[in-house]
C-alpha cells in the first residue's frame, strides 16, 4: 500500500488537473490553440516521469499500479512528441490521454487509504476529515458559462445501472435537461450519454437535485414544488411543501429552496420555513408516497450557508471560507437531535457552487464548482 506518498500523490494530483484543465480551455476556444506550448507538456511529463519512478524506488515491494501509471505516462509523452499539428484532432488525442492518467492517479490514491470505507454502514462518529479534490474538469459542454448545475452518481442504483453518472448544466439557475452516462470514463470523456429535457410545464429552478433509484428528484419551478422523473417509465410526480419558504437561499445559489439528499438511511429533502425564521428544516420523504415523514428544524440560518448534505441521518452545513476553501462547520443528528459546530476545511477551485451531495455508494461529496466537476473522498471518526 502506498500508506507514506500521500502527499506526493497529491502534488501530483494538483499539477495534472491543472494540465487537464488547461487542454479542457483551449478545446473550448479554438482562437486559443496556437498558445499550446508542447514543449512544456514534454518537460512537466518528464517531471510526472521521474516522481513516479522514484516512487517505484522506494517502495520495498512491486506496485502493479505504480508500474501502469509509470507506462501511461510514458505512452502520452511519445504521443505528444509525435504530434506536428495544431488541430482538434490532437487536442481530443491529449485529452483523453490526460483522462486515463488522472483515472490510474485517482486509483494510486484509493490504493494508499490503510482503512477501507465502509460503504453502507454508519459504524462511525462524524466526518473527520475530507481529502484533496479528486476530480476537477470542466462541464461536458466545454463551457464555463454553464455555471449552474450538477453532476453525480446515482445514490441508489438499480441492478445493471451501478456505474451509471449523471450531469446537468446551464446558464441561468434553471433546470430542463440531464444527461446519463454509463460509467465515468463516458463522464469524462463526454461521449455516449443518454439526453433527458424536461417538457414545457415541468421544468425546474435551483440545483439541488440528485438522481436516486433511476429517479431524479429536482425542485420544479412553477408551481414551487418537489418534483420527480423517473427514468425508466418517463412518469414524473409532484408534491407541494407547503412550510417551505421562498424567501430563503443558500449563499451561492439563487432560488434553491427545496435541497435533495440521500445517504444510508434513505431519501431527504431540506428546506428553509417562515416559521423557523430562515433556518434550514430537515425533512425525511417517504419515497413510496413521495410526501414528508418527519420533520427536524436545525440551528442553521440557510442564507449564511454554502450549501448542506446528509450523511447518515446528520445533516452537515457549509459556509463560506476564502476564495479557494469552504469550511463544513455545523451538523445536525436527526435521531439524537444533537447539534454540533466544528471546522472541517473543504478546498475548492472556483468562489462559487450550485450543487454538493453526498453520496453513500462510495462516501463520497459531489460539487458543481461554478462550471466544472469536482469531487472528495469522506473520512470518518470510527467509534
């Protein structure tokens, strides 16, 4: 295991999104393709070469993953010393080669974690921590005007759909259309998806929504509602939240009143009320009838939050750190009813965000980081 390269691994994470990023920008603006300075791709491969191979040197074992990353690096450097052309072409060549890279770096870092998560089961205190981004790209549209929307996986599969990754984006804080895709390679490589738009009269506004059991629950727009479309049958439902107030939103995202979430323990919805004097209500969604089982008002003032998720049954609230970091400093148990404030720093790319989920498939955080994909690995405090 790579238990001592952490941080290594993560500088070396940070430079590669940076190179993904910065092919991603210039396939988005063709005026821009004569800027591609090849010669300084060969020289920071170079650098990703020699990290790797001082990491093989090091370790007392062999490390197959090692040794295949080592291999595509070493593929995408005769690549791009083959290339003699400024065109498209090669830039979709570069892309996708920094694709499989950050795909096998990703899978270095999982290889290093000494715990393994325990994925469906809350045998733990609270979140302890949260990694580095994982993922940083931009939206599939090549856009960074699209800065609304979302992306993920879905948080309850149904059999044959495990791998399936969903993604949403515009320009104004409205909701009409998702795309499927059936794993993450096709995310990333913006190919091979499935287009669902949202008919006249069902479209929606915020962007909160998740996708849960082939079903995307989203806050539809007029009349304000919860709202659902099942992927499978193409049959949307509707529920009214009458206590949920239109008067209160997150820090980051206009007319986001009705936030979907899904953990372990199933499927929730948080709003804010006129009762609770702008602060966030938790309620749990019976998904067979689609209405409100329960309700918890928390400590937390929606305005002054970034966004909020649940894990677990306890609902986590962000706020707004510098530029570069949000801070997760609230949480809210629903079956102790204990509140508790901490200071968990959570690193992002861009100022502003429109969507952060977690997901209990693979306990991990989803952000929609102002036009691009991001995402984190969540650590607990085990009991």
């Amino acid at each position: 295991m790579l238990v001592h390269y952490g941080g290594k691994l993560d500088i070396f994470l940070g430079e590669l999104m940076d190179l993904t990023v910065r092919v991603a920008m210039l396939e988005s603006s063709p005026d821009n393709y004569i800027k591609l300075d090849f010669e300084l791709l060969r020289i920071e491969l170079r650098e990703f070469e020699a990290l790797v191979s001082q990491l093989k040197d090091s370790l007392n074992s062999s490390s197959p993953m090692l040794d295949s990353l080592y291999a595509e690096i070493h593929n995408m450097t005769l690549i791009v010393n083959q290339l003699e052309t400024l065109d498209k072409n090669n830039l979709e060549v570069i892309r996708i080669e920094f694709a499989k890279l950050q795909r096998k770096l990703e899978e270095c870092q999982k290889e290093q974690d000494i715990v393994k998560p325990d994925i469906g089961n809350c045998n733990h205190t609270g979140i302890m921590s949260v990694s580095k981004p994982t993922l940083f790209q931009m939206n599939a549209h090549l856009n960074p005007g699209y800065q609304y929307g979302g992306w993920g996986k879905d948080s309850k599969p149904v059999r044959g759909h495990e791998s399936m990754h969903w993604y949403g984006a515009y320009s104004s804080p409205t909701v009409y259309e998702f795309y499927l895709y059936s794993n993450y390679d096709k995310l990333t490589q913006r190919s091979s998806f499935t287009h669902h738009g949202l008919p006249q009269g069902y479209e929606g506004t915020g962007n909160n929504y998740i996708v849960h059991g082939n079903t995307v629950y989203y806050q539809a727009a007029n009349p304000f509602r919860m709202s659902k479309l099942n992927l499978t049958s193409s049959v949307y439902s509707h529920r009214q939240v009458t206590k949920a107030s239109e008067s209160f939103t997150y820090t980051y995202s206009p007319n986001q009143y009705l936030d979907f979430s899904a953990d372990e323990k199933g499927l929730w919805v948080m709003y804010a009320t006129d009762e609770a004097k702008g602060k966030i209500v938790v309620a749990k969604i019976d998904e067979k009838s689609f209405g409100i089982e329960n309700e918890w008002t928390t400590s937390a003032f929606k305005p002054l939050v970034g966004n909020a998720f649940m894990v677990c049954g306890v609902m986590y609230a962000t706020r707004p750190g510098d530029l570069k970091t949000e801070e997760i400093y609230y949480s809210y148990d629903t079956e102790t009813g204990e509140e508790k404030y901490m200071s968990i720093p959570l690193q992002k790319f861009q100022e502003k965000y429109t969507n952060l989920h977690y997901n209990p498939t693979d306990q991990r955080l989803y952000m929609y980081n102002n036009g691009y994909y991001v995402s984190y690995s969540v650590r607990f405090n085990k009991e």
